[in-house]
C-alpha cells in the first residue's frame, strides 16, 4: 500500500493496516531500522505488561531464585 510522507517527516499508516496489528491509539512504540526497513514495536512497558496480564492467569506463584538454589542443595544431600 501507498502512503505520502508529509514535508515534516509524519505519515499516516493505513487503517487497514493498523487494524491488523495490536496497537492501540496513544499507545507508546518503538521505531527501529532494521537492514534498511522500519520496524515499529511495542514500547518494552507495554511488553512487560502484556506479559503481567498473561501471567496472572498462570496458576505459577512466586518463586525465589535463592528457593530454588536451597531445593536444589537438599536434594543433592538426600542422594550422599
């Protein structure tokens, strides 16, 4: 599809488009160049709380790394 990029550098990406992605209006991105193309990504807050919005179904509970790392060291002592 055809867009024009004004003199100030705007354009204005189709809605047709738009309305296959995720975003959403007022939504903050990022816009990268990648081999010469630009990409435009979710803002990595957004990332982050799209995955604590997916996360909250999780039946998963918090779990300390040192919990963990101490679960570990008894069960190699049950086996000595």
């Amino acid at each position: 599809m055809e867009v024009i990029i004004r003199e100030n550098g705007d354009l204005t990406i189709p809605q047709t488009i738009f309305a296959n992605t995720n975003f959403k209006p007022g939504q903050k991105v990022i816009i990268t160049i990648e081999s010469g193309k630009i990409v435009i990504s979710p803002d990595k807050e957004e990332i982050l709380e799209r995955f604590k919005q997916l996360s909250k179904n999780n039946y998963i509970t918090h779990i300390d790394s040192d919990e963990i790392h101490e679960q570990m060291i008894l069960e190699r002592f049950k086996t000595i």
